[in-house]
C-alpha cells in the first residue's frame, strides 16, 4: 500500500508526457508545411480588384506610389497645390491657357535679355542660356508606346462592334454613356483636376482603410452577380444567338 502513491505519479507523469508530445507534434506539424485554420481564412480574405499585393506595389512602387501616396509629402502637396491654382487659374479666373503661356514666355525673355544687355554697362558676364533640346530617343519611346495603346483601344473597339461579344458591347456602351454623362456635368479642365485630387486622395484613404473597403466591395460585388444573373436570365438569355453562332462558323 506504501508504493501506491509512487505508482499513481508514474502513471500522472506518463500521460503528461504524452499530452506535451502530442502539442509539441502538433505545434510543429502546424508550422511545418501546414497552416492552421486562421492562417488559411487570411489567406482567404477578399481583396479589390483581386490584389494580393500592398498597394504601393500595386500602384507601381517608386516615386509615383511615393507621391500619390504622400510617402513625401512635400512632392504631393506641391502637385496637389499646383493643380488647384492651374484650376483656379483658368476655371474661376477664366484665364486662357494660350494667353498665360504667351505671359510666361513675355515675362521671362524680357527678364533674360534685360539682364544680358546690362551685363555690358556693369562689368558682369552675361547669363548662360542653356541649350535645351528634346532628345531623339525618348520622344520617339514616348509616341511608340501612344501608338500601341492607341492601336489597343482601336483593336478592341472593333471587336465589340463585329457584334461577337455581347457583354463586351454592353460594358462599352454603359462606359461610354456614363462618360457623356460626365462630360455633360463638367468641361475636361474640371475632369482633368478631379482625377488628379482623387488620385491624390483614394490611394491613401483605402491603405488606411483597406479592410472595411474591401469587406463592403465583396458583399457589394456578391449582389452584382445576383443581379447580372436575374438580368442575364431574364433578358440576355433570350436574346436569338443562332445568327451570331453561324457567322463565328463561316
């Protein structure tokens, strides 16, 4: 009866030691290879636009990324400033652009020469002018790359009208007629300076706020489908395709 207790400890001290190997098997097997399950539901998470990336890399990283999202903010306000007083200038002022840029040129060549023929009453050597040039290779580098995505855009446009894509020819069309709706509210300058505050201004706010955003984007884009697949039921599918079908075969 004396040993009994001694017994009852060994007994205590294997099953202990089973448990902590079976958690040490586990914890290891977890981190080996397989993810546990709150790993796998982050993995999971619904992303805009299907980024899996931060945004700064999305928007390209670099200096850009740096500016759109006031990485330095002295870069950002100046550009943000300096649309708001070209805005300004032109949309409230009713300044001409042609007017303002024959204003420069006046202002700053009556600056240059005036102090070029003083130089010779007061002993000074002259300012030098520097002789800027447009380079050969960048320019042509800048309208190769406008030609192909203008070629893009009209490779695309032609698609949708051979009459091929429906749903393609019904997203151009709702582009297109939301675009004119726009154009009519507003002239391109405003267009032009509402882009770039929103770029200054949507970035930033959604790396902030990414979570909420994307979370209201998926239950958003779940009752899209709904809806596309009731109208897409209820219209799209009714539409006659056999002629559509007949020419894709000639």
């Amino acid at each position: 009866m004396a040993d009994q207790p001694g017994g009852l400890d060994s007994v205590i001290d294997k099953i202990s030691g089973k448990i902590d190997g079976y958690n040490s098997s586990s914890s290891s097997g977890s981190d080996d290879g397989h993810p546990s399950k709150i790993n796998a539901v982050k993995s999971h998470v619904f992303r805009l636009f299907g980024r899996d990336k931060p945004v700064h890399t999305v928007l390209g990283g670099g200096k850009p990324a740096d500016v759109l999202l006031w990485r330095n903010k002295k870069n950002s306000a100046g550009i943000l400033g300096g649309a708001t007083a070209l805005w300004i200038l032109f949309e409230l002022l009713e300044y001409q652009l042609i007017t303002l840029v024959c204003h420069i040129l006046i202002l700053v060549l009556a600056l240059v020469f005036t102090r070029s023929y003083a130089s010779s009453f007061i002993n000074k050597s002259p300012p030098q002018i520097p002789d800027f040039r447009l380079p050969e290779d960048r320019l042509l580098e800048v309208v190769s790359a406008m030609r192909i995505k203008i070629n893009h855009v009209i490779s695309n446009l032609r698609n949708i009208a051979s009459g091929r894509d429906l749903k393609k020819f019904l997203r151009a069309f709702i582009g297109l007629w939301v675009l004119s709706m726009v154009g009519s509210w507003c002239n391109f300058l405003t267009l032009l300076y509402t882009s770039v505050v929103l770029l200054h201004t949507v970035p930033v706010l959604y790396e902030k706020y990414d979570d909420q955003v994307d979370a209201f984007a998926e239950k958003a884009l779940i009752e899209f489908k709904k809806q596309y697949a009731v109208f897409n039921a209820e219209v799209l599918s009714k539409i006659p395709m056999g002629a559509l079908k007949e020419k894709k075969k000639d």
